[in-house]
C-alpha cells in the first residue's frame, strides 16, 4: 500500500517535488498567463509540496489581493508539512539552503499580503517566525517586521527586535532605535545618544521629517547609503510613524537646536 500524503517522510516527498519542479522548468517557455498557470497546475498534480509552483499560481494572479493570499498560504503550509521533519536541524539554515528559500521567500510574500490586508497580527507572527527560523536572516525580513512594528507603534516589541539585531547600523534601523528610545523613555541618556548616531548614520532625514526639506513627488529610483536620496525613501515609508509618535516630531527639533547651538558655541572658542 503505497503512504497517503500525510505519512510521507522528507525523502518520499523529495522524490515527488523534483519531478515537480522538473515540470515547473516549463514555466519559462510559456508565452501566456494561461500556459503558466497549467504548468503550474501540473507541477501541483506530482507535488502539493511544491512551493514553487505556488508562487507561480500567485503571482499569476495578478491584483487580486485574496486570491494571491490564498496560493501564498498554500505555498506556506506545502513548506511547512515538506520540512516538518528537518525544522529543528535546520534552525539558522532557512532560507540560505537551495530548498528552503522559495518557502521563506512565501514567508515574506504572505506577511507583506496579510499586512496590506489589514491582518496585522498574523502577519507580523509569521515575520517574527520567520526569524525564529534563521536569526541572520538572509531575505532581511526584519525590515518588514521593523515597519510593521513602527505602524503599529508597539514599542517594546520593536525594542526586542532592535536588540536581536544591535549590529544593523543602517539608517532605518538607527532611527527606528531613535523613536524606539524616545517612546519608551523620554528625553533620555539612550534617546540622545541614538539621536547622534542616527545623525551620523544620515544627517539628512531629520530635515526631512522636520519639513526642513520638501519631499519630491517621486523617489529616487537610485538609493544611496547616507544621502538625501536614502533619506527621501526612509521618510515616505517611515515618515508616518513617526507623526504618529506623541511628541516625537517635537523631541527630533528640540535635539536639532541643541546640536546648532552646541556646534555654534564651540565655533566661536
């Protein structure tokens, strides 16, 4: 009697899936929407397993919010039943070994879906997952959790995740410790000296929040690390956060003209 679905072991399903993903190679010679959705249709039929060909079916399906939701699950849940058996050996591995990635990658795909759908709580659970399953977090899905976090200004849960990862000195994360700090503990030794270092990290978002500098009516299409161009694109994603913060916008300005007289002061020695 040959094992139903459920009973397969990792071995048996692999077996399946690379004759699926085998299928699924397909993909790539057909030209239209219809051609692609049966090879990935037919992917399905040798493996429900197939994460791939899940992703395929959802991203086929175009600006239809729920039904990409729904092939995203799937492609979740075939991820989860094909690595139950290896998840606890491979912690810290998924998402840089060839066969998790897809799954990860429907990982971060579902969470940015169910966020835009308003589904707040499941979709930061399946991000704080995600870490869970590879702390390095090779996708960087931790700035999604960072936004998700910001929006929903739950500040000692950001607090944890800016403690996870003490080493990211990038701007987002820099001012995410600023306002993190700043909520939590005021016109503080932490809040102050995350502002410096925000404003070494990237001078030139704090004039963007303060409206010192008027946003474009288009980004940047090229980012730079430290320039006004990285400091447009973290306003407009982040901009509201902070607004949103009581006496945050205020706290940034106060600091700014403590700075200019500090600076001044010493020019005049």
């Amino acid at each position: 009697m040959e094992p139903t679905q459920m009973t397969l072991t990792y071995d048996e399903m692999t077996k399946r899936l690379s004759k699926a993903i085998d299928k699924l190679q397909d993909v790539s010679t057909q030209t239209d929407r219809e051609g692609r959705i049966a090879v990935a249709n037919a992917a399905l039929e040798l493996s429900r397993e197939c994460v791939e060909a899940w992703l395929v079916l959802a991203q086929e399906a175009g600006d239809d919010s729920e039904k990409v939701k729904s092939y995203l699950e799937e492609a979740l849940q075939a991820g989860d039943r094909l690595f139950e058996e290896k998840r606890q050996s491979w912690v810290g591995r998924f998402g840089q070994l060839p066969q998790t990635r897809a799954y990860m990658q429907s990982r971060a795909a579902l969470a940015q879906v169910l966020w835009d759908l308003e589904d707040h709580d499941r979709a930061i659970s399946i991000l704080w997952e995600s870490l869970e399953l590879n702390e390095k977090d090779p996708l960087s899905m931790r700035y999604l959790l960072l936004k998700a976090l910001q929006d929903k200004q739950d500040f000692e849960a950001l607090d944890r995740l800016l403690k996870m990862y003490e080493s990211d000195t990038s701007t987002t994360f820099s001012y995410a410790r600023l306002l993190c700090a700043f909520a939590l503990y005021g016109d503080s030794l932490p809040a102050r000296s995350a502002f410096l270092q925000a404003k070494k990290v990237n001078p030139f978002v704090l004039d963007f929040l303060l409206g010192l500098r008027v946003m474009p009516q288009k980004l940047p299409k090229n980012l730079n690390p430290g320039d006004e161009s990285e400091a447009i694109r973290y306003t407009a994603a982040f901009g509201d956060a902070w607004l949103d913060a009581d006496g945050a916008i205020e706290y940034l300005r106060a600091q700014k003209k403590k700075r200019i007289e500090k600076e001044t002061q010493r020019a005049k020695r």
